[in-house]
C-alpha cells in the first residue's frame, strides 16, 4: 500500500483571491508579519500496490483530475505506507 | 523571511464526501487500485521575520482563522526562506 501526498497551488501568474482574503484577516488578527498567503488543495490517496510504476499512476492522476493544469501546478510525495504515524 | 506549510485535513471521525467523490471519480477513470482519497487545505504563508516564534504564531493562525479544530488537524512545516526553488 502506497500513500500519495498531493499539493496543488495556484500557478504564480493566477490571481488567489482567497489567499489575499486570508491575509487580510490575518492582518486583522494582529499577524502583521505575514507577507503573502496562497491557498492549495491537498490529497491524501491510499493506492494498493497494482503493479504499474505508483508515480506515473499519480502522476496520471493529477493530470486528468485532481489539478487544473491550465492554471495550477501540482507536486507530490510517495510513501511506502507503513500506516503514518497520527 | 519564512515560509510556512500548513496542511489543514479533517479529523478521522468526520465524514469527507468529497474525499468519496474523487475516488468513485479515480474509478471511473480505471484507477481501481486507489483504496481511499482525502481531501484538505493547504496554505502557504510568508511570515517576516517579527522576532516572536514562529512556531508559535503558525500555530496561533491555524487555532484562530485557518482551520476549524473542532473538524480539522493540522501539522505545518517551517521553511527559513531562501526562495523555495520551483
């Protein structure tokens, strides 16, 4: 069994309306000190071993579901998933 | 300058149907060894270096604004930010 550790952002040229919205709050909250938010989507996926290279399946993945790569750009972490530790 | 990495996912106990969404959809896509999907935020955030802990004040926005403690854990990562290389 493999776990896959997805991180999908905005590409640098794409507006993040939502980080600004954030940092703005945080502002609000007296964290002055924070410079620049971006907001991302993260994917935890457990895969059994079927065999076919795991970083080419999500790889796959990524390209033709979990990312938008006309405007995000996605990068991953494969671990052998010896159930990681809570 | 830092930067931090906070992954905000949903406590074991709390239902994530979008999580179920992407695997029936992984399926569909003949990605029939995908056993479970998780799906949570992930936020990236420069931090000036304000002479508090860092630590501390990261871990301060994720009780305050960036996740919901009562549905959500969170873990982050602190990167001393010598431009994180693309």
């Amino acid at each position: 069994m493999y776990k896959a550790k997805v991180y999908v952002t905005y590409k640098e040229s794409i507006l993040d309306p939502q980080g600004a919205a954030i940092k703005k709050a945080l502002h609000h909250l007296n964290y002055q000190e924070v410079q620049k938010v971006s907001v991302g989507k993260y994917f935890e996926i457990q895969v059994a071993d079927g065999g076919q290279k795991i970083n080419e399946q999500v790889q796959k993945m990524c390209d033709e579901l979990l990312a938008n790569v006309n405007m995000e750009t996605y990068r991953f972490e494969i671990q052998d998933d010896q159930e990681d530790e809570k």
